[in-house]
C-alpha cells in the first residue's frame, strides 16, 4: 500500500509505504521524503535505521493502516525533535565547559 501525501503534524509531506512481510502479521512502515533533482522526481527514506525499517504488528492495530501510518510519521519526527534537542544541549554545553573556570568547590 502506498500513500503520498501524507501530512504530518508539523506540515511536512511524506510518503508512506507499508509492506506486509509473508506469513505473517507484520508490516514494515516506509518514509519517504520527495523531491525534485535536476527536473527528476526522487524519493529518500527517512525512517530508516540501523536494524531496518519500522514494523508494527497489524493485529495489534486491529489493521488500521490509517493509524499505523500516523503513528510511525509522528515517531518519526518525534525522534529528530529530540535529536535536535540533544544537540542543542550538547553545543550549550560544551560551551559551558568552555568558559568553567575549573573550580570544584
């Protein structure tokens, strides 16, 4: 199943492709970001990850797709708000350090 655009919270536009996996009651959830290269229209992934791709257990979801689709779009950018987040304090941080005196007392 494929579904472009799907608009997420934030008013970013994906598309979503899920894929059931043979025998049995997973489905891997694709992201993909579209855009434009030299007048080709292209794609990029953007959920995947070091193990692969996303899966829900469509059972579980009563096989609402709709909701499945929703859920891994807001997971999605869930976790890169708080990548960014993280690398904000991680700079503050280093910075801090930076101009700390040294002093334990």
């Amino acid at each position: 199943m494929k579904k472009f655009p799907v608009i997420s919270e934030n008013g970013n536009e994906y598309e979503v492709v899920i894929r059931r996996y043979d025998y049995s009651t997973a489905y891997g959830v694709y992201v993909y970001k579209r855009f434009k290269f030299l007048g080709i229209s292209l794609r990029s992934i953007q959920n995947y990850q070091i193990l692969g791709v996303q899966h829900y257990d469509a059972v579980a979801y009563d096989y609402d797709f709709v909701k499945i689709a929703k859920d891994e779009v807001a997971r999605m950018e869930a976790e890169w708000a708080e990548d960014s987040r993280r690398a904000m304090l991680r700079e503050y941080n280093a910075k801090k350090f930076e101009e700390w005196d040294g002093d334990c007392r």
